[in-house]
C-alpha cells in the first residue's frame, strides 16, 4: 500500500532529503577532490590522498555541521603502499579531528575488513549512492549512525567509496520537527524495516517493524533514489 498526497509525509521525506543531501553532497565533494590525483597515476599512494584531510577537517571541526565522520576507502590493492587503507577522519567527543587508524594487515589480530560492509560493498556493485544504518558504530563512536557514501571511479575503473557519518541523534533532531507535526503516527524506515525515527513512542531508532504474517499491512512512501521509506504507523 502506497502513501499518496499527504502533506505530512511529503515534510518528512523533505526533511529527510534535506538531511541525507547534506552528507552526500560532502561525499560528493570528497570523490571530486581525490579523483584527479588517483587518475594521474598509474600506482597511487597514499600520499596522493592527503586532499582528504585538507577538505574534511574544517567541515568535522566546525561543531555546526552534523558530520561527525568522513572521508575515502580506498578499492582493495588500489594502493601501491597500502593494499587496505581508509583515509578517514572522525570528531571525538573533545571536537578534535583524528584520523582513523585500523588494522589493515589481513593476517593481522583485529584486521578491519571493510571489503565486506554495506556501506562499501553497495555503491561498488551498483554503482549508485547508499545509506547504511542506523547502527552502532563500534569502530568510531559507539553511538547509532548513518554512513552516507558514494562510489568513485577513475580512469574508468572502481578505486573505491567516499562517504560521511551522522550520528542518528543529528538526524532525528532534523527529522522530529516534520514527525511530531504530523497528524498521523509516522516513521521513516531503512530497506530491512529498521526504524531510523518516528512519532511513535512505541517506534524507537533501531526497532524493527513487525513482518510476521499477522502484522498489519502498512502503506508506505519510498524516498526516491535512496534505500528509506516514510510508512504509516497506523497507531
């Protein structure tokens, strides 16, 4: 069931664009900025991605911004020194800007194989933008969040995702203006039914909506080009 005219639910999914624009237009940024760099050289390094740091410091700096993370991964043997490699930097709790250091050694205790994460492994496969969360963000924050990323090619070939964190908090503060202003029980949903807001008090961020065959059916409204939905709570 679809979710048609309602101006509560066209608020909601504008309140979502405008949030989700703002993380991908960095990301967006970040891909423009390393794309040259990795096409004018047949064996990059890691020195050729220090634009990174460059651009996505001041926006992590600045406590206004809701960006609590950003940065490039590179494609996996993309880089000549460094086969696994983030060039990521994160805002800790103080507001200082670091750089995310994991273990990059396959064979290594603790090894971060990001080859296998959604926030990786989608944009590479479709080529297309994605959303990834709300999750808990063990490796950074510890804290619910949503990564925005991008692919990036060069020389037209893969060489890997630029992307940005938000904390999911951010993002609900964005979001509950719409939501609580809404005449009608509503939350907006990633592609597996988790609850990533709502006005629903029995509806919490990273809540899974009921799929078993006696749950209601609920009418829904896809966010076009992206993996969430607005869906009528019905409660």
């Amino acid at each position: 069931m679809t979710l048609h005219d309602s101006p509560d639910v066209d608020r909601v999914t504008l309140a979502v664009l405008e949030v989700v624009g703002h993380a991908l237009e960095l990301a967006d940024r970040i891909a423009a900025a390393v794309q040259p760099a990795l096409e004018a050289r047949p064996a990059p390094r890691r020195s050729d991605l220090t634009g990174v740091e460059a651009l996505v410091g001041p926006v992590l700096a600045d406590l206004d911004q809701p960006e609590q993370g950003a940065g490039f991964v590179a494609a996996v043997g993309l880089l000549e020194d460094a086969p696994w490699w983030l060039e990521w930097f994160a805002r800790d709790p103080d507001g200082r800007v670091q750089r995310l250091v994991t273990h990059s050694d396959p064979d290594g205790i603790g090894f971060y194989d990001y080859e296998s994460l959604p926030w990786y492994v989608v944009p590479r496969d479709s080529g297309h933008r994605h959303v990834t969360g709300p999750y808990v963000d063990y490796l950074c924050t510890e804290e619910y969040t949503l990564t925005f990323s991008t692919p990036v090619h060069a020389g037209g070939r893969f060489v890997g995702v630029a992307g940005a964190d938000i904390a999911v908090k951010h993002v609900e503060e964005h979001l509950l203006p719409a939501l609580c202003a809404a005449g009608t029980r509503l939350a907006v949903v990633n592609g597996d039914g988790r609850i990533l807001s709502s006005n629903s008090g029995r509806h919490v961020c990273g809540d899974l909506l009921e799929t078993d065959p006696g749950s209601p059916v609920r009418a829904t409204r896809a966010i076009d080009g992206l993996p969430l939905s607005v869906v009528d709570l019905g409660d």
